[in-house]
C-alpha cells in the first residue's frame, strides 16, 4: 500500500472490532530483512489495508520461533488474557507469530 498515510494506525483499544496486536519477534535483533523497524511498517501498513489499529506491540526480542507463542515474555501475558481486550493479531509474516501451524 505504497503512499498509504500510516498516521492514527496506533491507537488505544477502542472497541471497534478492528482493535490489533502489532506482534513482532526476533532471534537475534539485527539489522535485515526482518529488522523490527521492517517488521513494524509491514505489521501497520497490513493493518491499515483492512480499516484496522494497532493498539500494543507485544515485541519479543531475542526469542526464538520454536518458543510457544503462550509463554513468550510479552506475547503470552496478552495470549493469556492477562493484558486486556483486544481483536486479533497482525504479523509481518506467519513465522514471526510461530513456528507451526499448531501455535498458530
């Protein structure tokens, strides 16, 4: 969605519907394909093309994809519902949120 205005995609749980988790993970955080600020505009402008926000960003840095996305630091508290409301999850790609089909 290149020229998409990505201002007012983060936001506070609204209630809306479309109220989405940017979630973000990294093995190693290093500057690549993958690098959290690549992720972050992939993970905004795909929650954009569909009328969505983000409300949280449940980064996990240093985690690897074969860890359970329920006991990872920041995602599993939300996964839990520990964390508060919220509508669903946006990635930049499937294997940032796990490594099988099962954990997603």
């Amino acid at each position: 969605m290149r020229g998409t205005d990505l201002n007012g995609i983060e936001r506070p749980y609204d209630g809306c519907g479309k109220c989405l988790l940017g979630v973000r993970r990294l093995s190693r955080v290093k500057l690549a394909t993958s690098s959290p600020e690549r992720q972050r505009e992939n993970v905004l402008t795909a929650a954009a093309s569909v009328g969505a926000h983000i409300i949280g960003w449940p980064d996990d840095w240093e985690v690897s994809g074969a860890a359970d996305p329920v006991t990872r630091p920041s995602l599993g508290p939300w996964l839990r519902d520990e964390k508060g409301p919220y509508d669903g999850l946006v990635a930049a790609a499937v294997d940032r949120l796990g490594r099988n089909v099962v954990d997603c």
